[in-house]
C-alpha cells in the first residue's frame, strides 16, 4: 500500500504540474505577444484604432468547412486605418472576398488550424498544402470561377494561353482546352529540301527556329537518325493529293531580278508580316519565315501560297488570290531570301539508312506521342499519352516521384521544376524541355495548380458557359473558310480576338467603306502589327460578303435613322458639343490632334453609318462592355448634334 501511495502521490503532482504548464504554455503563445504588441503601438497611428482583445480568433466557414485562425496575428486585414502597418497587423490588400465568409485558407491554403508560425508558413512534412508563394495566389481562383478569364488573374489567364498555345493537350487531358492545328507529316519527305534540316530540326528546333513551338526531345545521335530516316520516307500527301508544277517562268526567270522584286512587291501588298515574324519583326500569329526556303523546296513553297488548305486543310492561313505568275516570283524571292546561310551543305554521299529503319522510326513516333500533335497516315501509330492533368492541382506528394532530387517536397516545387527540367526527376521521363522563360513557367505553373477537385457546394462556383458556336452556309461558309476570316474575326461568339467583332458589321460599316478596305485593308490600323492583310479577293466573293454583312450581321435595336432627323441638327453645335463639352478629342484623334486612347476620326464620315454613330454614344458599354468611353448621359439631341458633326469628316472628293 505504500508504494501505490507513493505512485499515486508522484502522479497527482506530475498531473498538476501539467495542467499548471498548459495555461502558462498558452500564456507565452506566439500570437498573443502579437496581439499585445498590436495594442502597445496604437498611440504611433494618426487615426484612433481600437484595441484588440487579446484571445485567440478564428473563422468559421460552415458551409466550406474551414475553420481559420490567420486574424490571430493578421489583426488589420479589412481594417483600412492600417493600410500603411507593417505586417502582420497592416490591411489585406484589396480583398475580393469578405474573409468572415470564405476565410483565408481557401485562396491561401496553409493549416487553418493552426497558431504557430512555422507551422502555418513554412513547409510541413505532414500538410500537402502548404501556404502559397504570392506568385501561385492566382490559383486558387480557379477553383472556383471555372473557365473564366477574370481580369484581376491575369497570370493564370497567361498560363492557360500558353497551355493552349504549346498545345500541351497533345499529350495531357486537359479541361475546356481543344487541340490547336499543328501541321500534318504526310508528304515531309516530298516538302523538305534535304535530310540535314530534318537531322537539325529534330536535335534543337529552337537552334533552327528561336521561337519554334516544338520543344526538344533531347534525341541521341541514334534517335535523331532514325527518325529522320523514318519521316524521310513519307512522300505522298493526305488523300494522295499531287502538287501542281511551278510554272515554266520560274525556272526561266527565277534569278532575274525583276521577277524577285514582282514577288517581293507581292509578297509586302499581301502583308504577309501581318502573321509572319520576318527577322523578328511582324507579326506573331505564323512561323517565321526567315529560313523557309532551307526547310521547304519551292514546288511546295509555291503550291503552299496558292494554296495552303490543299496540304493542311487546318491550317489557318488564307488563300490567297494570287495568280500563278504572282505566286512563282514570290516563291522566286523567298527562295533567294529567306534561306538559312548557317545550314551545312547537304551531305551528298550515298548514304543507306539501316534496313529496320522503318520499325524503328515507328516505334520511337509512337514512343514520344508525335501523333499527339501530328497526324500521319501510317499503319502501327499510336497514342501514347502522358499523365492526366485534369486534377493535378490536388494531387498527393506521396504520388509523386521525386527521384533523386534534393527538391523541396511541394507540388508548387514540383511542377515549377518539371516544366523548366523535366529530366531532373529522372532520366525515364518522356516529357520535352519547353524554350520557356522564367515568367511563362510561373504562369503556367500557376494554372496547373488551380486544377483542382470541386470540393466546394455548387452555390460558390462560378462557371462559364460554352462559347456558343457559329457555323456559316453556302457561299459564304466557303469564302470564310477560304480566307480563314473567324481566325481573327470573331462572330456570334465564334472565332479570334485580334480584330474587331464582325456580329453586327452591316448595322457599323457603310458598304462602300468595305469595299475600298479590301483593296488596301492595312492602311485603316498601320500602326498595328497583326493587321489586316490585302487577300487579294475577287469582286464577286466582295459583293457576297456585302449582301450578307447588310441582310445577316445586323443588330435589329439599332434603327435606321432618316435624313431629316438631321435637318434640325446644327453641325457647328455638334462640333462644340465634341470638344467643349463632352471633351472627345482627349482620347480621340482629328486632324492630327488629340489623344491615342480611342480610334483615329478621321473621314469617320465615309465609314460609319450614322445609326451606329448615334446608338454608340447613347450607350457605348451595350456594345462592348469593356470599353472605356464613358456613358455621358448625353440627351439625344445632342446625340443627334455629334452624329451630324461626325458624319460631316468625309474625304475631300
């Protein structure tokens, strides 16, 4: 009995010095020191600011069970008299979200739980989501606004463009994103000039090409060889369609040079730089074309500018209405001028290339997924696709292979380090290293993260609903299609973003104006890298577009306004209304004066109708939300007074 006594005496007071040491730990807790600090420095603010009470805090988001104790130290975070505090206590910096609903660890991860430091901002053994960096915080809104191109996310759009632009879907499942057109290889070894551009193509397409799409596979010698051997042999196109001759001047006048200018002339009318990076100057839609003629031989180089659907029915260049002529002396001037003057010469030898060669080829096309990008019509291509990346934003460390990295166990480090080095976690990985910079990584990082498993109530996603889809007919389905105009152009929700909506074209444009713009489109925007092109079109596909521009893209609000309205409507008092009163020419450009905000004025006259002139100042943001040209309120008289004025900047006939 006296050693139970014994033990039970050293227990109780083992017992109530532990419960003498748990307050006394709690007293010391980190963020209670914050807190009293917080109220010993209030008198140094201007503004009177109410003492906190000292007391752990928390937020408690029942719907989205999350349970937040960050406004334990982050005391100020929707308190704007602190704006100007150090941290921990100064305000959020514009909060999107009110934290007493959403709490702070559904935009910022971290253990919500949490109250010491370590625990909460640093990486944990034990937690798979830890804080995130400032430069991932876009993430997380893509949890939720699903689709959505916000403007206050645009490192996330960004990484989602880039995505979409290196066609990673090719190889990864990936939500709402389609396949961008990648040229087919059927007929490559009847396009390209020689094997040794194949052979270089394939070590480093960025040391061919410094802004080539196609990434490096890190090939060996053995790898490139073969493959070259294998691609090399495939000479017919897709649907055995046969390439028409260059005509007999070419061969007879190809190095005179009156025939190089003619192309060349061609060539800068076309404004092919409007699409084509010529020397890194032009536009950025298209491949450069400053060593096209080493890579492609000039029967498919003229065939391709007469037309290019004919090889690449995808592909988005227009055709052109060259003639034959026009187009052989084009093919004559790229043939002497954009030509890779670093390219060896091609070896002349009899080379033989191994008797398996094919199989092998086969094999290493299918090895790498070449189909996911290319098509080739050939027996035994496969698919062979890489991890799905629909969820990867919730993906377990514990799933990933770090093979003998020293890395930072992260999912954020991870994929950073996969994208910029994808061998670095092991030499097996199929995956190419990408010619990205350091910004393009983070954003594309930054989008991958935000795939993450919907595990929110539905009543908190924001999700956008599919582009509507906009299909053509007849004639004019055709003409569309022949000149690749919802490339650019977008109607009814479909098609590009580069130009202007083309949805309600014949209630904006007088048709006259149209049709002088086709004959020399690029002089309305010059200063505009990818502009309009001249696309050398007929006056019978022109009059088909007129007529369906005036009966089909019209907006039936917008009334027809008749000439007498303006008969009462003093243009003097239009053009007083325009500069004294509603200040126009602060962003717009007349005569030479004016601000560069908006569009240039002149001769506006000859090209708007002046419904849509009246109607746009009524209300411009029903037409283009985003547009920054304030809605003034204007009455409609004045209105009118401002059409009349505008509709009187005309060219001098």
């Amino acid at each position: 009995m006296t050693n139970i006594k014994k033990i039970y005496a050293v227990t109780s007071i083992l017992f109530l010095a532990i419960l003498a040491i748990s307050p006394l730990k709690n007293y010391f807790q980190e963020w209670r020191s914050i807190q009293k600090n917080f109220n010993s420095s209030l008198e140094s603010y201007p503004q009177k600011i109410k003492p906190v009470d000292v007391g752990l805090k928390q937020i408690w988001v029942q719907e989205l069970g999350k349970i937040d104790r960050c406004t334990s130290c982050h005391i100020g975070i929707s308190d704007s008299k602190l704006v100007t505090a150090p941290e921990p206590f100064s305000t959020h910096p514009r909060v999107f979200h009110d934290p007493e609903k959403f709490g702070c660890t559904i935009c910022h991860q971290g253990q919500g739980l949490a109250t010491n430091y370590n625990d909460i901002h640093e990486v944990s053994e034990f937690w798979d989501k830890p804080l995130l960096p400032d430069k991932y915080i876009e993430a997380t809104c893509g949890r939720c606004h699903i689709g959505q191109n916000l403007k206050d996310t645009p490192n996330l759009n960004y990484g989602k463009e880039i995505v979409e632009d290196f066609n990673c879907v090719g190889c990864h499942d990936l939500p709402g994103i389609k396949k961008k057109f990648v040229p087919g290889l059927d007929g490559i070894g009847s396009k390209v000039t020689g094997r040794q551009w194949m052979v270089n193509w394939l070590k480093n397409p960025n040391k061919v090409l410094s802004k080539a799409k196609m990434p490096n596979f890190l090939f060996s010698d053995d790898e490139v060889n073969t493959l070259t051997d294998f691609l090399m042999s495939f000479k017919s196109f897709t649907g055995s369609v046969q390439p028409d001759s260059i005509p007999k001047i070419y061969e007879q006048r190809k190095e005179e040079d009156d025939f190089i200018n003619l192309g060349k002339t061609k060539f800068r009318e076309a404004r092919c730089i409007s699409c084509h990076t010529v020397e890194g100057k032009g536009g950025h839609l298209a491949v450069d074309l400053i060593k096209v003629a080493s890579k492609a031989n000039a029967t498919w180089i003229y065939n391709y500018i007469r037309n290019p659907k004919k090889f690449q029915p995808g592909v988005a260049m227009p055709q052109f209405g060259f003639s034959s002529e026009e187009a052989a002396a084009i093919t004559a001037y790229i043939e002497s001028e954009f030509v890779d003057w670093d390219l060896p010469d091609e070896d002349k030898s009899d080379y033989k290339h191994p008797a398996d060669f094919f199989a092998k080829g086969l094999a290493l096309f299918n090895k790498y997924n070449c189909s996911g990008c290319h098509n080739l019509s050939a027996k035994g291509i496969a698919v062979n696709k890489g991890p799905e990346l629909e969820l990867i934003g919730s993906k377990n460390l514990y799933q990933i292979e770090w093979g003998s990295s020293s890395i930072t166990h992260t999912l954020y480090n991870f994929l950073e380090n996969k994208i910029k080095s994808p061998r670095i976690f092991g030499d097996q990985t199929r995956m190419p290293v990408f010619n990205l910079s350091g910004k393009q990584v983070e954003a594309i990082t930054t989008y991958l993260l935000s795939l993450q498993k919907i595990d929110f109530p539905f009543n908190y996603l924001q999700i956008a609903p599919p582009p509507p889809v906009y299909f053509p007919k007849g004639e004019v389905a055709k003409i569309i299609n022949k000149y690749s105009c919802l490339q650019c152009h977008k109607i009814e929700g479909t098609g590009g973003t580069i130009a202007p909506d083309l949805s309600i074209v014949g209630s904006q444009l007088q048709l006259n104006w149209i049709k002088k713009y086709f004959e020399v489109p690029y002089s309305l925007r010059p200063i505009v890298e990818e502009r309009m092109p001249k696309l050398f079109i007929s006056n019978k596909e022109i009059e088909t577009l007129l007529n369906y521009f005036n009966t089909e893209l019209l907006d039936d609000s917008i009334s027809f306004i008749e000439e007498t309205l303006f008969n009462n409507s003093n243009i003097d008092k239009g053009k007083s209304l325009y500069s004294q009163k509603y200040g126009c020419q602060s962003c717009h450009i007349l005569d030479g004066k004016g601000g560069y905000v908006g569009p240039p004025l002149d001769n506006i006259g000859d090209r708007l109708k002046p419904e849509w002139i009246f109607s746009w100042l009524i209300n411009p943001q029903k037409y283009k939300p985003e547009t920054i040209e304030p809605r003034t309120g204007m009455p409609e008289k004045e209105a009118i007074d401002i059409t009349r004025y505008l509709m009187s900047l005309k060219k001098e006939k």
